[in-house]
C-alpha cells in the first residue's frame, strides 16, 4: 500500500496537532482564551512573511474581489471563531470529551462537501470513517465524565460548533486552494483571522496586545503548541486538502487522537488502557481502509 502526498499530509498534520496539544496541556488552563487566540494568529502572521519571501514572494497573487474575500471569511469562520469556541470548551469540559467532539470532524466536512463540493465517498471509505469514528469515542469516552463543575451541555455545544466552523472553514476554500500559491492561502486566512479576532477583542474591551500571555508561566509551552499547531499544522494541513479530497483528508486528520493516545503515554505519563488501545485499533483500521481505497 502507498500513500499519496495529500494522504501523508493528512496524517502528518494530525501528528503536529497531537505535539501541539500536549504543549497546550502543559502549558495550563490559567490564559485567557480570546488572549491566547490573539497570540496563536499575531505568531502565525509574523511567521508567514518571512516564509512568503523564501517560497511565493511577498506580491500578491492577482485575486478577485470575490477569492479575496472568500478567503478572509474562511479565516474568520476557521481560524477565530473555530479556535474561540474550541479553547472555551477545553475550560468547560476538558481534553477528554472536548476531544470526543473532535469525531465530528469527519462528518461535517463530508456533509459540507456534498452540498458545497459535489464530492461523493465510496461504500468501503464510508466504512473507514465510521471505523475511524468509532475508534475515537472508544478512547474518548469517560464513566465519570459528567460529574464535574460545569453544565457539559455548554462544553460540548461549544466544542462541536468549534469542529463545525473549522469544517467550514476548509472546505468553502477547496475550490480557491488549485488557483493560488499556497502560503498566501494560509497569509490571506491568517489576515482574515487576526482582524476579525481584533475587532472581538475591542467589542468585549480586552487586550489587544498579543504578548500579554508572556507573563505565564506556561510561556514556553505555548509558544511551542503555537508554533506546531497553529503555524506547521495548519500549512500541512491546508495542503492536505489541496492534494487529496476534503472528505479523505478529514477521515485522515482524525487520527490525531490517536498520535494523543500514544504522546499522552509517553510524555505526560498518561495511563494507557485496553479500552484506548482498542479504540486506536479500531481507528487505525478505518485510516488505513480510506487510504486503500482512495488509490
């Protein structure tokens, strides 16, 4: 069996996230989200310019008014208010079943494909993402996870309108990501995000100053979660999509839970039980039925 670039892409994505998560855990739940927001986009933005001059050049692509802004709206619903509502959740309702949430991944891109893409998946990749799908709520799922401080309906509402508007995000741009050079994709999301979390900030009257997290203690680890998740992933992943699928590369991207399972072993000494390893089983399985098929 052989992986096809957009297949590996997929999967090194959910990698670099699954590093990323592990540094935002260690670097506590004590920062403000719409701050820690602020810092993740202002980073991604100050990271693209040199990377525009080695790679697209730092002109412009010659856009319509129409890419250009279809472009910032997929920053706006992908970036800022995706990762808004994704971090409260992680404060409500924890990794655990904010994660569990994460297997709504897959269905929202392949429902928002159907309608906006035209993409159809075939019967045995339909069957890798229930495997895929089954295989994370095995790992996620928690007996106690109910009995904590706050209502987990908010959690979970936050967290599952975080996975959809990342959906959405992605998968409005699929057609604009085969016309244009890449890193200005992620720069014209990027401006997109930050501007629209600027205009937030100053409606609610918070900081606008995005080195305001830098009195953490946990600095260091965000600035390393920033830098894998919201800088390396999201390029990796934005390039998933333009050389697979949408509805592959989300089935794909999934397995992030997975690389969590085994990082949260290793690095935060994490219990791994039978359950969870029968849950990567079962996930691993589906991943590797999609990529079969989509050869």
């Amino acid at each position: 069996m052989s992986l096809g670039l957009g297949e590996f892409l997929s999967l090194l994505c959910a990698l670099l996230w699954a590093f990323a998560v592990i540094c935002y855990r260690k670097a506590g739940e004590k920062i403000d989200v719409s701050a820690m927001n602020l810092f993740k986009i202002s980073l991604t933005l100050i990271l693209m310019i040199p990377t525009l001059y080695f790679t697209d050049g730092l002109i412009p692509p010659s856009l319509s008014t129409a890419d250009w802004l279809l472009l910032l709206v997929s920053g706006f619903f992908g970036i800022m208010l995706a990762d808004l509502f994704y971090l409260r959740a992680l404060q409500l309702i924890g990794a655990g079943l904010t994660g569990l949430t994460g297997s709504l991944y897959s269905p929202f891109v392949v429902f928002l494909s159907f309608f906006y893409l035209g993409e159809r998946l075939n019967s045995w990749q339909i069957m890798g993402m229930a495997l895929v799908i089954i295989g994370v709520l095995v790992i996620s799922y928690r007996k106690k996870s109910m009995t904590i401080e706050h209502p987990p309906i908010r959690g979970f509402i936050y967290a599952a309108l975080g996975v959809f508007f990342t959906a959405l995000g992605i998968v409005i741009i699929k057609p604009v990501t085969t016309e244009m050079p890449f890193f200005w994709i992620i720069t014209i999301r990027t401006l997109g995000g930050i501007s629209t979390m600027v205009i937030f900030n100053l409606l609610l009257k918070k900081s606008l100053n995005p080195l305001a997290v830098m009195h953490s203690s946990g600095k260091y680890w965000l600035l390393a979660g920033a830098l894998l998740g919201q800088y390396l992933s999201t390029m990796i992943w934005v390039a998933g999509y333009k050389y697979t699928s949408a509805s592959v590369a989300s089935i794909l991207n999934e397995t992030a839970s997975i690389f969590i399972l085994i990082l949260g072993w290793l690095m935060l000494k994490e219990q791994l039980t039978t359950r969870k390893l029968v849950g990567a089983f079962i996930s691993v399985s589906g991943v590797l039925l999609v990529i079969q098929m989509s050869q």
